[in-house]
C-alpha cells in the first residue's frame, strides 16, 4: 500500500513541472522515457542480462500496452499545459467509469444499478464543473480554445487510461514491472524519435529531464506495478484519489491556480462517484463469490 501511495504522491506534482517548464509535450515524454530506459538497461546489464530476453509474444503485449500508454501521457499533458491542473486532473478521473464501460462491452462483466447511477451522477458532476453550455463546445473547438482542447484532452486522456488498467489487469503477472517498464519507455522512444526536437539547450532543461525519467518514468512505475501485486485492485484504484487532490493542493500552493464553486461542486462529485463505483464493483464480487461459494 505505502508503494502505490509513494509513486501516487510522485505523480501529483507532474502538473506543476509541466506547466513551468519550456520544453514541448513530445519532447518531455522522449527524453523522460529515454533516461528511464537508459537506467533501466544499465541495470539489467550489471545484475541480470538473462532477463533482458523476452518472447516476441511478451514483446508484442508490451509494444501494445506502450501505445496506449503514449497516447494516455500526452492527452494527460496536454490537458495539463492547455487548461488548469484541476480540471486536467478531474477530467483525467473519469477512468473508473470508462473501466466500467469497457469492462461490460470486453469482459463481459455486468453493470449493475449502482455503476450507473455512479456514471449518471458524475456526467452531471462533469456539466457543473466545466460550467459550457453544450452548444457553445463545438464554437470553443473550431476557435481552438486551449482551455475546451485541454479539457477534452483531459477526458480522452480518461479513455486510454481506463484501456491501460484493463491491459495491466491481464498481464502484469507475467510480466515485470521493471522488465515491463524498459520496454514500454523503449517502444516509446522509438516512436517519438521522428517528432523531437532537439534544438534545446539541453543543460538548461537537464534537471527536469532527469527528475521526470528518474522519479515519474522509473521509480514511480515500478513501485507502483510492485505494490499492485500486493493489494486489491479496488484499493489501488482508491489510494489512486489521493493523486488529484494532491495534484490540485501543489497547484494552488506553487502556482497560486483557483478553485471556483462550480469545480469544487462538479469535482467532488466525479471523485466520490468514482469511489461509490468502485466500492460498489467490489461488494458485487465479494457477493458474487458468497453465491458460489454457497452453492458448492
């Protein structure tokens, strides 16, 4: 549990450092990746090469969990450089109800009353807090409002991220965090290597760079897969609400950013909904085995 809060906490000042720094989306994510994959691979090297070999099946799982994962990162910031950490961070948590969603339509797994009633109250929660009128999104857009295109980012970035959490709920017990880890910053890279620029100063931006690929890309995934091992997947899911609040919290203390009525109302509706949903998943599996564990 004290790992999945550590490399939570780690996360929640990712808004901060990429509002204050210069450097470009793609660059950040390439030379955060590539510092981590650096490390990574330098370890292996001294401690065990051996595990360096992977199947190609392993190998295509991980090219597939990294493409995701790209995609995840750079809608979450650009949702953070174009719009307020707080409604980046709130939009972003709308996860656990596409997890829902995804769930039923991939998994087969049941909606019940509750998820809904959960996803119902957090729409109405979303419409508070971003306080548009639905005719006037379309104009926002075609006006290219970085505000609205931070947002919507914020809500795509929810999406891929709720398609992250149903590829690490399959496979992550057979991979290693740390083997896993190298290879999505690696694919990353080699996918981003046609977009960089590198017409930096590079030691102006090295401190970011080496703190975004030695604390968010490295340390932060590995514990955080480590301690998904250890815990329930509903009560990582859970420790995960810490990661906004923390995250609104550093922005208005190090960036002076405010909170209105609307998103404090709106935002603590799509938290608690979250919570309520997926406390109401858990009870409705712990039932579930009850029944069949009554029927054998």
């Amino acid at each position: 549990m004290l790992d999945i809060l550590i490399a939570i906490l780690i996360w929640s000042s990712l808004g901060v450092i990429i509002k204050t720094t210069p450097i470009s989306i793609q660059d950040l994510i390439f030379f955060a990746g590539s510092t981590s994959s650096l490390i990574l691979f330098v370890f292996f090297i001294i401690k065990d090469k051996k595990a360096l070999k992977i199947s190609f099946k392993f190998l295509s799982i991980i090219f597939a969990i990294s493409i995701v994962g790209l995609v995840n990162t750079f809608t979450f910031f650009y949702a953070y450089k174009n719009t307020s950490i707080p409604l980046a961070v709130l939009t972003h948590y709308t996860a656990p109800f596409f997890v829902a969603i995804f769930a039923h339509i991939f998994l087969k797994e049941r909606i019940t009353y509750k998820t809904i009633l959960s996803i119902i109250t957090a729409t109405i929660g979303m419409y508070i807090m971003l306080d548009i009128k639905s005719e006037e999104i379309l104009t926002l857009i075609s006006k290219k409002d970085r505000n609205t295109l931070g947002i919507i980012s914020g809500l795509l970035s929810g999406i891929f991220y709720a398609f992250l959490i149903i590829m690490f709920k399959y496979f992550i017990d057979f991979i290693k965090p740390t083997i896993l880890t190298m290879y999505q910053n690696l694919f990353v890279v080699c996918m981003l290597t046609p977009f960089v620029s590198f017409d930096y100063d590079f030691f102006s931006v090295a401190i970011v760079v080496f703190i975004l690929g030695v604390l968010h890309s490295t340390i932060a995934p590995i514990i955080y897969l480590r301690g998904i091992k250890k815990v329930r997947a509903n009560i990582a899911a859970i420790l995960g609400y810490s990661e906004p609040i923390c995250a609104i919290i550093l922005g208005i203390i190090l960036l002076g950013e405010k909170i209105t009525f609307n998103i404090l109302v709106g935002g603590s509706m799509i938290l608690i909904s979250g919570l309520y949903c997926i406390l109401s998943k858990s009870d409705s599996k712990r039932t579930e085995q009850i029944e069949l564990n009554n029927l054998k």
